[in-house]
C-alpha cells in the first residue's frame, strides 16, 4: 500500500504487502475494478494492473463481469477466487458435532451434523470426527484433501502441557491423553483446537457485536456457563487453557460447591446455568414449564418472559430474578478485568434480548464499581462454528495470500 511506500524492504516483500492489502479489500468491499483498487491503496494504475495480473496468474482473483451504469463500456471487475483454498469447522457437544466447510472468501458450501448421543459412543471420537468432516466436505463437493485447516471447538480446554481435555467431563470419549496424536495421524491438514465459548468470542469479534473492540468479555449460557476473554485484541487463555471457566467461581447465593473438577459444576453455573431456570420458574409460579432439553426449556423460558411487560406477572419475575443472577457472577468479572464491552450469547441469553440485557445492566450498575456497555450477541446462528471457520479462514489466509514465498 502507498502508506508503507517507505519501509524498508525487497522488491518482493513490499510486492506482497500490495498484494495482500489489495486480497483484503476485495474481501471487505466484493469484486472491484483495476481503478477502484488503485484509489483505496494508492497505487498508480500501471501498479495495480501488474498486481491484478499477478494475482490472477496465481489463481487468487479472478476476473468477473464489469462494472455498470455508466456511459462507455464497462470497466473489468475482479474477485478473490473461492477455491483459491478451503478450511473447515467443527462444533463438537456431547450430543451431536456440526461440520461445515467454507471457501476462501468465507462463505459456507458444505455442512453436516453427526448425531452422537449416549455417555459411551459406540463410535471411537477419531472416526466420529472424521465422519462429521467428511459429511461437510461431501456436501460441499469437494475431498478431505481440499481442506487446508481445520479447527474444532470443544467445551473445555486441551491442556498445553498434556494434551488432555481438562474441564469437560461430560464429554464422553475426549479424554485420551492420545486422541490429539491419533486425530492428527488421521488427517492430513493442520489442526487447531479451541474452547468452544473462545470460537463464540471469535465470531463476535469478527463479525458481531464486538467488532473494532479490542477489550472485551463474552458471558455464554448455554448447555454450560462460561465466558471468553479478549485483552488486547487477544484471547486470554490461561495457563491451563481455562481462563473463562466461569461457571465454577464461587458466587454469592449458591451453596459452596468443592471438589469441582469432579461435580463439573460449581457456584455460578447452579446459580444462573440454563439448567437452573425451569425449577427457578416453577418456584416463582410459572405456570405451564415446558418439558424437553433443559437448553430448549430455558431458552423458551426467557424469550416468553422477555415478551411479557406486566412485573407482576411470574414470567417478569423470572427475568428480574435471572437477571440479578447473572450479574452477580458477572460483577466479579468486571472488577477485575475492567472490560470495555459485555456480549451475551448463547440462547439462554440472547433469547430475552435487550429486555434481560437492560435488567443485568442495572443490575450490574448496582454491582460493580465500572460500567462497561452491555450487548446481545448478533452471531445467533451456530456461533461456535462460525468462530471455528472464522478461525480457520483467517490461518488459511495468510499463507495462501501470502505471495512473497
């Protein structure tokens, strides 16, 4: 770009660093003309037509149609190539992993869910995962060959110096201290592995609520409790890699829980989890609970009392009374991470919408010294996959754009 014209440099690298910038803007803004490239990098159009010519040779861009609307001929349009490279995604819960595969340009063309119900899967965990890849692959038309990376979420955290899965005990089968090892025998693109609220966290800050801020904090309520930290732009991970386990920190009106790591619960998790909401309505005189999975339950729970405007209706009371449990396990957050930002995701949470965010807010005002903005989640639809993918992709690129090599 014009604004690095003077750091110093090869030929090839500062090359490169025009090619990637211009590889960037035809992501953001969609296909662009050979003049409209040159305006937004600076460069003469004699420079962006050996750019656009150079990219194309290498199969990063292609030539489109033309530009529209005008007097005279139009002029060229050019576009990343979607099958420049591929990367994949898996959201793997102990009742089901969702697989998806998405191009270069980031839109999905391949997706698949593999049921894996039951405490002891009949099916061994490295064929489980890549059956569930090899189904999104598949349906994107392509082979397990096409993938250049795959990255996969897991409840828990894989800890960095065993390579076990710590703080998940209700994922059957993940456990193996050789699962990592057998995993990567078994594929043969590069594999990264993630908490799955960290990935929820990354597709905010992508492509949510929390994009352009570099401090933040995701609270997730779901099947579990939990929360991703970004401190300077980065995830905070922890030694252990389980920074964010919130749903075990002790919290004011739940019983002491000890032994955590053995009940796989702990103070905030029995207090505000979504499997706590069903018996807190019917405590509170929720008439007719509705039956089935306690994260379906909790989610209709919360969007039904989010509807209702009467306080003294049960439904109302619900809400206050979650709400005020929610920011109680969020106030020590806040004290000592100071955040910038609060995103409330998962769909025990952005069921009710800004009606629970502005009740935890005023809770929280009450609570805590700071004040950060509060914010329901906009990534609603399968968010640990699209953090998984968004994860992928960003790896993906840059070593596929990166043209210096």
């Amino acid at each position: 770009m014009a604004g690095t014209a003077g750091t110093p440099g090869t030929p090839r690298v500062l090359r490169a660093m025009n090619d990637r910038a211009a590889l960037d803007l035809l992501l953001e803004h969609g296909p662009l003309s050979r003049t409209r490239i040159g305006k937004l990098t600076g460069l003469s159009k004699p420079t962006a037509s050996q750019l656009l010519a150079r990219l194309e040779a290498a199969g990063l861009v292609l030539a489109g149609g033309t530009t529209e609307g005008r007097p005279g001929p139009g002029a060229q349009l050019y576009e990343v190539n979607p099958a420049a490279a591929h990367a994949a995604g898996l959201d793997v819960t102990p009742d089901r992993i969702l697989a998806a595969v998405a191009d270069v340009t980031g839109r999905t063309v391949g997706r698949y869910e593999l049921p894996t119900p039951g405490r002891r899967p009949a099916t061994p965990v490295v064929q489980q995962v890549t059956d569930a890849l090899d189904g999104a692959v598949k349906a994107a038309g392509l082979d397990r060959g096409a993938v250049h990376r795959l990255v996969i979420g897991t409840p828990g955290a894989f800890d960095p110096g065993t390579g076990r899965l710590r703080y998940a005990s209700h994922l059957p089968g993940w456990h193996s201290p050789a699962l990592l090892d057998e995993l990567a025998a078994a594929l043969p693109m590069p594999v990264e592995y993630e908490n799955d609220v960290n990935l929820a966290a990354v597709a905010e800050q992508r492509l949510g609520a929390a994009r352009g801020h570099e401090d933040f904090v995701l609270l997730w309520n779901q099947e579990g409790l939990g929360a991703a930290l970004v401190l300077g732009g980065r995830l905070h991970r922890g030694w252990t890699g389980g920074a964010g386990e919130v749903g075990f920190l002790p919290v004011p009106g739940a019983p002491l829980v000890r032994k955590v790591s053995r009940t796989g619960s702990g103070g905030f998790q029995e207090l505000a989890g979504s499997q706590a909401l069903p018996g807190l309505a019917r405590e509170l005189g929720v008439a007719d609970v509705p039956s089935g999975a306690y994260t379906e339950v909790a989610a209709a729970l919360v969007a039904r009392a989010a509807r209702t405007g009467a306080d003294d209706d049960p439904h109302r009371r619900l809400l206050r009374t979650y709400a005020t449990r929610l920011a109680t396990g969020l106030a020590s957050l806040v004290s000592v991470l100071d955040p910038e930002l609060v995103v409330l995701s998962g769909t025990s949470l952005t069921a009710g919408g800004e009606v629970l965010r502005d009740l935890v807010r005023d809770e929280l005002e009450e609570l805590a010294a700071s004040r950060p903005r509060l914010a329901v989640g906009d990534v609603t639809e399968d968010p640990v996959l699209r953090g998984a993918l968004e994860s992928a992709l960003a790896t993906t690129r840059d070593e596929v754009f990166d043209t210096s090599r």
